[in-house]
C-alpha cells in the first residue's frame, strides 16, 4: 500500500523530532554546569618546538587521542524545519494525553542520549514496555494527524 505524496505517519514525525533535537543538541549543546576550566593560555608549539622539547609530534597524538568530529552543519532552510519541529509536540499533541506526552519526551531523550535505552528506562520506572512502545505511538499519530490536517507536506514542513 502505497501512502499519498504530504501523508505524515508516526514514524516520520518521530524520525523528523530526533533529527530534531540531535540538530539542537549539536548547536546548543547540553544544559549543566561547564567543566573547570584553566586559566592559563593554551600551548601551540611549531613542529620544530615539539621535537626540540621531546614532546611527540603530532601523528604520534593522533594515533592516541583522534581529533574530534566536526558537526554536522545545516543549511539554514534546514535550520527553520527544524525548529518549526521543535514546536509540534505542543502543537498537536492533546494537553490531557499526559501519558502519551510523557512516554514521547522520555523517548525522544533516550534517542539523543548515548548509552540511554528506552527499554531500561521504562523497567526503571516502572512502565510496561508495550504500554510505553503504544503511548509513544499515539503521541506520534496525533502529531501525524496534525500535520496531515494542516496540509502540511513532508519536506516542506
């Protein structure tokens, strides 16, 4: 069964609010107190400084400690999707469906987390797995439904 052209399901609006909040995520980074900081400049020394000084080169580091990944970057039309996202879940999802709304911020948490799994998560807290899996779902189909009803097509959300 094919689905018409602008048809939202649950699964591509969850896929649409984790690109979402990994995109937020990557921009603002993690909320919390910062890590204490130097107050001494930072050391650059020329390739010749770091043999003079028997410190190893910078291959050697490499090897070590790989430089870190540059993120992702976005386009800025890509940039307004992704905030018109952050908006749907107060939108479209029904203020008395608490639960629904609840399971959707937890797993929404655990799929831009690293090393956080749902399923751990709803034992922890004492949610039935299926249960939890089911609120998710309509938490999705109303944002689905929503945007479905707005006339809203995919791509050009």
């Amino acid at each position: 069964m094919q689905l018409a052209e602008g048809v939202w399901t649950p699964k591509l609006a969850g896929e649409e609010l984790v690109e979402a909040l990994r995109f937020l995520d990557v921009t603002m980074g993690r909320v919390g107190p910062n890590r204490v900081r130097s107050g001494m400049p930072s050391l650059n020394m020329t390739a010749g400084e770091r043999e003079g000084e028997a410190w190893p080169s910078f291959a050697e580091i490499g090897e070590f400690d790989p430089p870190p990944q540059k993120p992702r970057r976005y386009p800025p039309a890509r940039v307004s999707q992704l905030e018109r996202v952050l908006e749907w879940p107060m939108r479209y999802t029904d203020p008395k469906e608490t639960g629904a709304i609840r399971v959707l911020k937890t797993w929404l948490r655990c799929k831009t987390a690293k090393k956080v799994k749902f399923d751990a998560v709803c034992q922890a807290r004492g949610w039935s797995r299926a249960t939890a899996y089911r609120q998710r779902d309509r938490a999705l189909a109303m944002i689905a439904i929503g945007l479905t009803a707005d006339g809203i097509a995919f791509g050009s959300h």
